[in-house]
C-alpha cells in the first residue's frame, strides 16, 4: 500500500474522521492487479505449518497420560481445559486474527503492539473469574500461556512462522517429559499433569524472550514505543465488539459436544456409549487440527489482503484455502473414517469459513449462525435421533454432523450473497486507521 494511505499521526488514536475520508479519497484511485493463483497458494501453504499442529499437541500429550491413568481423569481433565480456557481465552483472543492481520496488510505495525497489549487488558480481566472457580495456582499459569497465545497471534498475523515452530517443539518437550515425571513418579499424579501443561506454556513465554533479543527487529516492529496503557485501553470497546462474537463462536462448538458426551452417558449402557464417544473424539480432534491449521492460515491471509486493500486477493484467496480442505477432507474421510466422510467434509469447510469470517471481522453473523445451526439444528436431532429413533451414539453424531452442515452452508450463503470484497476491504482499512 501506499506510504499516503498510511495516516501519519498515529500517536492518537482516536484520530480517525480525516485519516478515513484520506483513504477513501485515494482507494477510488486504487486498481488492483489480478492475483496469480499460484502465489496465494504459496501464500497459503507457507501459514499452514507445524506451528498449528504443535500448538495442539500439549493437550492431546496431557489427554493421553491423564487417560493413561485411568478413570475419570481423562474427561474432567477434557471439560475443564476445552470448558475454561479454550472456548473463553482463545475465543476473545481470536479478535487480533482480525486487528493484527489487517493492521499488518495495511503496513500499520504501530497498530500491532497496541491491539497486543489491550487483548491483556482484556483477557486479564476476563480470566479473573476462572481464578475464582479452578484451583488458585493452575489458572494464574494459564493466564501467563493466554499471553503467550496473544504474541504468537501476533507474530503468526506477520507471517512470522518459524521462530514459533523451533519454540512450540521445545514446549511440547517440556510439557512432554514434566508430565511423564509428575505423573507417574511423583504423589502428584493427575495434578502433575495440569502442572505440566502450565510449564510448557510458561516455556514458551520464556523462549519468547531470548528470541525478540537474538531477532530485535521482530519486536521492534510493532512494539517500538513499549506500553501504552491509555492507547491500549481506549481500544477495548473495539477488541471487546470483536472479540465476544470470536469468543461465542468458539463456545457454541466446543459447548456442543460436551453437550453430545453427557447426552451418551444417559443413553443405555452409558459406559460403552461414552467409550464410543470418547474414540471418536479424540479421532475428530486429530483430523480437526488439519482443518485448524488451514482456517489460522485463511484467516491471516484474508485480513492481509483485506487491510493492504487487495480484496481480488482476498476472495482467491478464500476459495483456495476452502479448495484445499475440501481435498485433505475427502482424503481423511475415505482412508480414516469412510462411514462418516460427508461429516469430516462438512467439519472441515466449516472450520475454514470460520476462519475467513474472522479474518474479514464478520465474528458476529457466524457466531448467530454457529448458535443456531448447532443449538437450533443439531444436538436436537442427534437427541431424536439417538433415543427416539434408537440409533444410540451413532445417532448424536448424525445429528451434529446435520448442524455442522448447515452451518457450514449458512456461512457460504452470506459470503456468496452478501459479501462485496472491496467493500470489506474499506472497513478494514477504515477499522485499523481508527
């Protein structure tokens, strides 16, 4: 983009009436050469990396030593990580997928670090009820790794991808071998596990730390005039009307399939009903951090284009990632679980439209979509199905496969009627330059 497009005061942020009509004088002037298919996708592949999936491991490593040992562990270890941390603190957090990645294509890094330091503004207040409700030591240590999660939005939104590879490997080693120890070779046992999930994410804070000192210019990029409270607080509405809906539509889908396991455990022979459940689970999150890794990737990629106004990019953007997961999806479904291929279909073009939405800052529409395709479609079909029509777990699972669908076919309903790219464009060059 042009040096011109870029307001030059940003020491104010509130500044905003002249610095948008600047930008919507000059985007009339603005043609945007046709995009090269192939350079999106190289675009593409070069997000959707290890760090997506290693981001993953910490807790499939505790999920499997929590179910190593045995009874209930597993499932209360599941419920209050997926239930707390999760679907709260990453679901605010998804806010900076849409501020950082447009602020970054429209080249205002300044905007960067500030968007950064209200997201802990808000997710330290936000946590503060989890301190209250969990155990006194294990949340404070979450909200240290929520921090940790905001950098690495951060430096993902400014395709900064393999320092946080290098690091997240040593995370997951040290979350790999405290959990062994505590767990098996301490009185600690499961709450050895909880532990060792803490000091990965502290280590990966930790590491942060000499990396920003060994690579200054990565930090100084967008954290050149360190704190700033006052700016940072004056952003919370902003982060807050973004991130609510980010945090909604992470909520309805977690929610829903705790919703599914206690709907197995009152259906007959609940322990082989919730057994079943449970396999098919922890299958899904395997196959699901695929389609993670490509919805984080869209999601950059989008709001780059978006705030950089290039809105043709954009949209090819869209349609080769969901290109692209429409292929790993059929390719899972036929060689994993062939019987339920339509379902890892429908899973996986919907984790990816849900990663455009949020790159394009459209959090709200698909969280009211999310609410009622999984609340309003969903688990009461999977409910009518499993007991009425006696199909058991396979029937809850039809059933939210339904919901899924039909999200996933609202979402691209909207995007294809509504959607005008040059238009999402201008907000968000009008959103960063507020």
């Amino acid at each position: 983009m042009d040096e011109k497009l870029i307001p030059k005061d940003s020491s104010s942020p509130r500044n905003s009436v002249v610095a948008i009509e600047t930008l919507q004088g000059d985007a009339d002037h603005h043609v945007e050469p046709d995009p090269e298919p192939m350079e999106e996708v190289r675009e593409l592949l070069k997000l959707i990396t290890g760090t997506t999936v290693l981001e993953f491991l910490p807790g499939f490593v505790s999920i499997l030593l929590a179910g190593n040992m045995g009874g209930p562990n597993t499932q209360h270890y599941v419920d209050a990580a997926t239930i707390s941390v999760m679907s709260l603190g990453l679901g605010l957090a998804s806010a900076l997928d849409t501020l950082c990645s447009q602020a970054y294509g429209a080249k205002r890094s300044d905007k960067i670090g500030i968007y950064f330091q209200t997201g802990v503004v808000v997710l330290s207040v936000a946590l503060v009820p989890m301190l209250v409700i969990n155990s006194f030591a294990e949340p404070i240590l979450n909200l240290l790794g929520q921090h940790t999660h905001l950098v690495r939005k951060v430096m993902q939104c400014q395709n900064i991808v393999k320092p946080l590879v290098a690091i997240a490997v040593i995370g997951n080693l040290v979350n790999l071998a405290a959990g062994y120890g505590l767990a098996y070779h301490t009185s600690l046992a499961f709450n050895g596990i909880a532990i060792a999930r803490s000091l990965g994410n502290i280590t990966l804070a930790l590491l942060l730390v000499p990396y920003f000192m060994w690579q200054p210019q990565h930090l100084r990029q967008w954290w050149g005039h360190g704190w700033n409270i006052k700016a940072a607080v004056s952003y919370v509405n902003l982060f807050v009307q973004i991130g609510c809906p980010g945090m909604v539509m992470l909520a309805v889908e977690v929610w829903a399939f705790e919703i599914l396991a206690i709907l197995a455990g009152i259906l007959p022979d609940s322990a082989v009903a919730l057994s079943t459940h449970a396999v098919l689970m922890n299958v899904n999150i395997i196959l699901y951090t695929a389609f993670y890794g490509i919805a984080v990737a869209a999601s950059i990629r989008v709001g780059n284009c978006l705030g950089a106004d290039q809105p043709k990019k954009a949209k090819m953007a869209c349609f080769l990632a969901l290109t692209i997961t429409l292929g790993v999806s059929m390719v899972y479904g036929a060689a994993i679980m062939a019987m339920w291929s339509p379902l890892e279909i429908a899973d996986g073009l919907n984790a990816v439209m849900q990663g455009i939405f949020r790159g394009a800052g459209k959090q709200k529409p698909a969280a009211v979509a999310n609410v009622i395709g999984y609340y309003g479609g969903g688990i009461p079909l999977g409910a009518i199905l499993a007991f009425a029509a006696d199909m058991g777990v396979e029937g809850l699972w039809w059933g939210i496969g339904f919901g899924i669908a039909a999200t996933w076919l609202s979402l691209t309903f909207m995007m294809l009627n509504y959607w005008r790219w040059d238009q999402l464009a201008s907000e968000a060059r009008q959103r960063t330059a507020q």
